[in-house]
C-alpha cells in the first residue's frame, strides 16, 4: 500500500512540477524534466497501480 500511495505522490508532484515550469519542463537542461522522466519509468518498473492495487485487493 505505501508503494502504491509513493507512487501516486511522486506522479503527482512531478506532474505538477512540470506544469508549474511549463514548457521549460520538457527541456533536457532543467531537473524537473529528468525527474518527471525517471518517475515514469519508476512507476512502470515498480509495476502498475492497477497490479498493485489487484495485489492490495488480494490481500485484504
């Protein structure tokens, strides 16, 4: 569950980063393009929330 919820956190924030720097967010010179890039595949590695919320769902 902690997963599932860091994940939907660090998506969101980092969603809201890149909003917030507007097309700058999407340069390879700023962080937050390099965050928002590795949270991507960091929340697909990690397995996708509908898996973990299928797993979460299994154990209760």
């Amino acid at each position: 569950m902690a997963k599932n919820f860091s994940c939907a956190v660090s998506d969101r924030v980092t969603y809201d980063a890149v909003q917030l720097f507007g097309g700058y967010g999407y340069m390879r010179g700023y962080l937050v393009e390099r965050l928002y890039r590795d949270n991507r595949i960091l929340s697909i590695g990690g397995g996708t929330t509908e898996i973990m919320k299928e797993i979460i769902g299994k154990l209760m």
